[in-house]
C-alpha cells in the first residue's frame, strides 16, 4: 500500500498507533535516513505493526530564522513525502513547527505527542536526536520514560561516506559547491526538484529557446546556475535538457525560478508536475550587460549540455 500522508495530530487514526515510530526532520531523506527507515521497517514487519515517520511543516530553522533565513532547504514537503513513501514507510506524520511545540518541555513532548497520540511499541531514532524546549530531550529520557510507558527505544549509528558524517548540512554543502557526484553518494540519487509547469514571460521561446518555467515555492535553494538535467513527467522517458535556476539578473528577475530548455523537445506541457534531476553544474548565474550576450551564453550553455548528453549516449 502506499503511504499516507497525516496532516496533525488530529488526523491520526487506530491504524498509525502502537507502531514503530522514527522522528526527525528528514531534510533530503539522505541514506542516512534512509537506513533509518529500513531499520523501522524491519522491526515493524517483525512485530506486526504499523511503521510511522514523524517530521516537522515548516522545517524548525524556517521557523527561528522568519524573515532572516539563511540556509535552503533540501526538500519542499511534497519531495520530502514522496522520499520518504520511496522508503516503504507506512505513515508520514506532519506534525506543524509553531511556537507550541518550540516550546514544549521534552517529558511533554514525550508524555502528550508521543505517548497520548501515538502510543508506540518502539522508537528508533538518530544518534543526534534531541527534542522538546532549546533541545533538552535525548535517548537516555526517551528510555527513562518508555519503560513507565511501554514502549523501548534505540539508536542507529552514524553512517559515513569517504571518511565523514553524511548529514543534511553535508548535502546543502556539496550541492552548494556542485560537487554532483558526492551528492549522488550521499542522497543514494541523484538530486532533483519538484514543481508545475507554468506560463511565463516567453522571452526564451522569443530567443529561439523554448523553456518550461517552474516556481518553486522556497526562499532559497540549495542550488543555483546553469545545469544539464533529466526532466520526468513530460514523456515516457527521463528528457535531457538545460536549466537555469536563480533569479535572473539580467532581465531584472526578483523571484527564484527553475526554466528548462528541453533538448530536441516539441510538446504542449503547460500544467504538467514533473521531477528536475541535476546531473552536472555547467556555470554559475550571472548579470550580462546586454540581451545580445545573454542570448549567446544561452546557446553555448545548449551546446555544453548536447556535448555532456551526447556522451552519456542520451541524445
């Protein structure tokens, strides 16, 4: 069966209790998570159980930062979910990041979310794992209090990739630097964007470089530049193209939009929702003093990603 998405606490049903329960906010769903998971889902067929991911709308950083953010997020909560559901986990809870749960006690959290609501047989968690008020909860009072509770508690190791810790922050740094290859490791995929296709301004379709514009719905993004991309979701296969994700300096752009120019492409996708895999960083955005070179730099960057393509024996 495919995973359900639980919007509160309020919408929990008998069928997500006395499960195997993991809490975190999963940015990226990174092998970490991702053996997490595995792990939860083991012990959860072991017993019979329901198997539930709890995690965090918005992200808690999102929430102390307001206006002042500074670090982009991974995942939108759609990508998040659809991640997680790849995984197998049965249930993923959305519980909502306000300024109740930034301040509840770490026994409340236990006692009123935990235990009250979801009333679990086990609680697998990262080795990291702290919660409740300025992050005063850890393993020790999870077990100190699931004994009273019945329910028993463990940890999963670090995991490491070439010598360190993979995390999410790992990740916003290795795709910050485009660094694709290291990503892949990390993610255990390739990093990809999800979003709808809308109509934009046309100027590219002007040019001679039809491209579908896609907004993003974040404040910032992990990525940013020109990029050769496999496009899902407007043909029976992954489509290779050319993105450019930013802001658009050069046409005086203010919000952050993914356009791509789909190689050798010739469909009506207007309203489409499709994946936007990042294969490899060709440049970095930058402000053109003219249209002219603009449009110049666009049809050598279409030219890189026929080479790269070409290679791959993609096109």
């Amino acid at each position: 069966m495919p995973a359900k998405l639980i919007r509160g606490l309020y919408n929990l049903g008998s069928q997500q209790r006395g499960g195997v329960l993991t809490i975190g906010n999963f940015d990226g769903v990174h092998i970490g998570h991702q053996q997490l998971v595995a792990k939860v889902l083991e012990k959860a067929n072991r017993l019979k159980v329901p198997s539930v991911a709890m995690t965090f709308e918005p992200h808690p950083f999102e929430f102390f930062s307001g206006e002042n953010l500074t670090i982009p997020r991974i995942t939108r909560l759609r990508e998040k979910f659809c991640a997680l559901a790849a995984c197998g986990i049965d249930n993923v809870l959305i519980l909502p990041f306000n300024q109740e749960i930034a301040s509840i006690s770490a026994t409340d959290f236990v006692q009123k979310i935990l235990y009250e609501a979801l009333g679990p047989r086990h609680i697998i968690i990262g080795d990291d794992f702290h919660f409740g008020h300025k992050r005063q909860g850890d393993k020790a009072l999870l077990e100190e209090m699931g004994r009273t509770r019945g329910f028993s508690v463990e940890s999963m190791h670090t995991v490491m990739v070439e010598g360190e810790r993979v995390s999410s922050t790992r990740v916003r740094k290795a795709l910050a630097e485009g660094s694709h290859d290291l990503v892949r490791q990390l993610l255990g995929r390739p990093y990809s964007m999800m979003g709808r296709i809308r109509f934009g301004d046309q100027r590219g379709r002007q040019w001679g470089f039809p491209t579908a514009n896609i907004f993003l719905h974040r404040k910032l993004t992990p990525v940013r530049g020109v990029y050769t991309v496999y496009v899902h979701g407007v043909a029976e296969h992954p489509w290779p193209g050319v993105a450019n994700i930013g802001v658009r300096p050069t046409v005086d752009g203010t919000r952050t939009l993914l356009e791509v120019h789909l190689l050798d492409f010739n469909r009506e996708i207007y309203g489409r929702y499709v994946r936007v895999e990042f294969c490899e960083k060709l440049r970095d955005e930058i402000r053109f003093s003219s249209l002219d070179l603009l449009k110049q730099q666009i049809a050598a960057d279409v030219v890189s990603a026929r080479n790269y393509f070409q290679k791959q024996g993609r096109l």
